[in-house]
C-alpha cells in the first residue's frame, strides 16, 4: 500500500529526496551535520511540520509526518531522523505537554531548523532508564540540574534539549522524573553555565550525526521551563514518555524507508547487471529473495501505518502497537538491506553503491530509542498481562 503522491507533504519531501540521496556519502564519509539539508528542510517547511497553525508549523498529521519521514529515508537516514526529532519525540511531548510559555518559546526555534536532543540515556541507565541518577533539584523558583548523559543524539548542534531527570524537592525528597527544557546556542549568544559537551561517539553507522556524552554541573534552569504533565512528576515519566512511543514509530519508519529504498536499489541493479548470459533478475532464486524482502517492507509499513492510527488523547500512538511496529520493523529492515546488499555481489560491498552505507545506517535501529529485546519485552507483557520491571529494584523482588 503506497500513499498516492496527492499528499502535499509527500510531494515536498520527494522533491527533496534526489539532492539528499546525491549528497548522503558526504556526509557519511566526513562525518558531517547535514546543514544544507537542514536549510532545504526549512524551506519545504518538514522542520516542525507537525507544530499546530497558532504556533506557525503546519499542523500536519502524525500519518503526514510517517509518510514524508520514508520519502526522506530512503534518499538520506540522517535527515530523515531530523525529520522525526523535528516532529515527534522532544518537540511533541512540549506541544502536548507544555505550558503556552514553553510551546510559544521552542516552536520557532524548531521550525527555524533546530534538531531538539532528548536525553534519557546515563551511563548506567539504558534500558533500565528508570535508574537514572540525573537530578534537578528545586532551589527557589528554579531547579539545579547535576549528572551525564550519553549517546545524546545531536549533543553539541542542538540547541533545545529535553532532559530527563529525577526531581527532589528542597528538602531532598523525591518526586519524581521529569523533564526540562535547556536552550543552549552559544552561536548566537545563549550559553547555559555548567552545560558541556564531554565527548562524541565514533559510531559505524550514520555518521555525521552527532552522538554525545553531555554533562550538567549545577545548571541552573527556570521553574517555568520544567516539562510537568498534568499528572505531576510522579507519574510525569510515564506520560513524558508516551511521547516517545511516536518517536519509536519514526524510528521504525526511518528503518523501513531505509529498507524500501534498498529494495528499489535491488530491482534497478537485478534488471541492469547480467551473469551467464542474462539478467540477474531471470534467476527464480533472486525473484524469490527480492519477493521476500518486498513482503517485509510491506509488512513494516502495515504495522507502522497501523500503529500511526492508535493515538491516544495527547497526539501519542498506543505503546504496544508503537513497540511492536518498530521491532518489526528495524529487525526486517537489517535483513532487507543485507540482502539488497547481497544482490550487488561485490560492487554492493563498496562505496560507488549507497547499500554498504545503508548497511551500517539501519543496524542501528534494533538498538536505540529502545532495543528490540526491550520491545519484545514490552509487547509480551501486554500479551500475557504481566508488568515488566524497569529498574534493578524490580528484578531483584
Ligand atoms: C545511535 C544511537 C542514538 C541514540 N540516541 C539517543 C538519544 O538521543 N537520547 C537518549 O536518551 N538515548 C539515545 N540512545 C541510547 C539508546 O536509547 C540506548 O542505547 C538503549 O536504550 C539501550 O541502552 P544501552 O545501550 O545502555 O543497552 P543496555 O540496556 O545495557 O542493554 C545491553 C543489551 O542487553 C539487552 N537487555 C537489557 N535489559 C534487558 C532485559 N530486561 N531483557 C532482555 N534483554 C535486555 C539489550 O536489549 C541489549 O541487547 C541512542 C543510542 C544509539 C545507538
């Protein structure tokens, strides 16, 4: 099922995708923020697509933003995670979330073409992110902001951040997770004291997207910039996160906009090479394979789309439908572009091809933004009607 091109937003992003595939070695091979591809994002007006009218995005949908966000991935995986952290994840949870301060503060840092970080992950806290140590503790009308985080996507370009952190209150007592806004742009003048960039992943994959280590040393940040759901801080985490459950389907959807654009890449190359005399495309064994990896990328986009439909009364799609859309599909796009991959012999094994880049880019997606075991731990709870513990204290009960 391939939406019709009548979609506004998928025109725009198709526009886009020749000047992203021509340029996406580029920045893979010298590790490089995509900054052109930023601009051109602005203009098509992608960045912030999602922010309501009144907060000059276009308040496009959930389902507009799947679909462009797979146009983009298949030409060019690091812009189209700009795309999903520009329209799901951190700036979600503040439109949903947020007070009109903070909404009327971040939109138009976003839509002007800033990537937010969202800031989870610590050292010893991945999948148990519910261990984190980070606190921010209430001092007056603002809250101290001490620990580290890692694998920050964007640390050191961004310039909104959405921490995590444990809140205690004056008197020590703990409140809760929540989260808080930082604006750091020295560019232009806006330093946060304390605030600093220890260190920069060497990943093997999606280069040029940055990947830190970020550390807060009392930094101090306003009580009006402090992200507090309805439901207050002791259950904020758990709201807070809903909102990652959107970022989830993006990821899985970058995962198989990756896959659908090597699968493109194999039926070009099984038409165009020939071995004994024929095509490779006239060999059954190929057909066979190509037909296998088609019927995966099908499969993800059915569960992505699926799980695009079930959004809950913030805007967020349902955390099952999220967690087994984007298991699915990060674990079917790995196979898809292996075998994509395959189907080139040696010529897709280097550099003149786009799949040994692909290749590397989609491994990622079974790891972050929760791995595939923890979704599959997720999902299986929901089966089975059992709670899942999320910190050390639960295991060892
Ligand atoms: C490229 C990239 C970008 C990222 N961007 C961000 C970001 O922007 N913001 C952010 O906050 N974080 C980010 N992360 C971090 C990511 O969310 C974590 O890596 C992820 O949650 C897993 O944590 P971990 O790496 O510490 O693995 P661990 O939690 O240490 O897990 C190690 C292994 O054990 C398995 N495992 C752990 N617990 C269980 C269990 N209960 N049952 C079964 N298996 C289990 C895991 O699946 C994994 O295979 C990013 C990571 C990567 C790789």
């Amino acid at each position: 099922m391939q939406e019709t091109p009548q979609n506004p937003y998928v025109i725009a992003a198709r526009a886009l995708a020749p000047s992203f595939a021509e340029r996406a070695s580029r920045w893979d091979q010298n590790r490089e923020y995509c900054w052109p591809n930023l601009a051109d994002l602005v203009k098509s007006r992608l960045m912030g697509m999602s922010i309501p009218v009144s907060y000059g995005g276009q308040g496009a949908s959930f389902h507009d933003v799947v679909l462009v966000v797979e146009e983009i991935a298949k030409a060019c995986t690091l812009s189209a995670r700009i795309v999903v952290e520009a329209n799901m994840g951190g700036i979600s949870a503040v439109m949903a979330y947020g007070s009109e301060e903070q909404k009327t503060f971040c939109a138009p840092i976003v839509l002007s073409g800033d990537k937010p970080a969202i800031c989870i992950t610590e050292p010893d806290a991945g999948s148990a992110a519910n261990d984190m140590t980070t606190t921010a503790r209430k001092s007056g009308s603002t809250y101290i902001l001490n620990g580290t985080k890692h694998w920050i996507t964007g640390g050191g370009v961004s310039r909104l951040h959405l921490i995590f952190a444990r809140v205690l209150d004056e008197d020590g007592s703990d409140l809760g997770i929540g989260g808080f806004i930082l604006h750091h742009d020295p560019e232009r003048g806006v330093v946060a004291p304390g605030f600093e960039v220890v260190r920069h992943e060497r990943t093997m994959g999606l280069c040029g997207m940055p990947e830190a280590e970020l550390r807060f040393t009392d930094v101090v940040i306003d009580e009006t910039m402090a992200l507090k759901p309805p439901s207050g801080f002791g259950r904020g985490f758990a709201d807070l996160m809903t909102a990652y459950n959107s970022q989830r389907v993006g990821a899985g959807t970058i995962a198989m906009g990756v896959a659908a654009g090597a699968l493109e890449h194999a039926i070009r190359y099984m038409k165009e090479r020939e071995q004994f005399g024929r095509p490779i495309a006239e060999f059954q064994g190929l057909q066979w394979k190509l037909t296998e990896m088609d019927a995966k990328v099908h499969a993800s986009r059915l569960l992505l789309h699926e799980a695009s439909r079930t959004l809950g009364p913030t805007g967020f799609p349902d955390m099952t439908f999220a967690a087994r859309a984007k298991m699915f599909a990060s674990e079917a796009a790995i196979e898809v572009v292996s075998d994509a991959l395959q189907m080139f012999g040696a010529r897709g094994y280097g550099a003149d091809e786009p799949l040994e880049r692909m290749y590397r880019d989609v491994r990622m997606f079974t790891i972050g933004g929760g791995t595939a075991q923890i979704l599959k731990t997720q999902v299986a709870g929901k089966l089975l009607g059992i709670r899942t513990p999320q910190t050390r204290d639960g295991y060892s009960r």
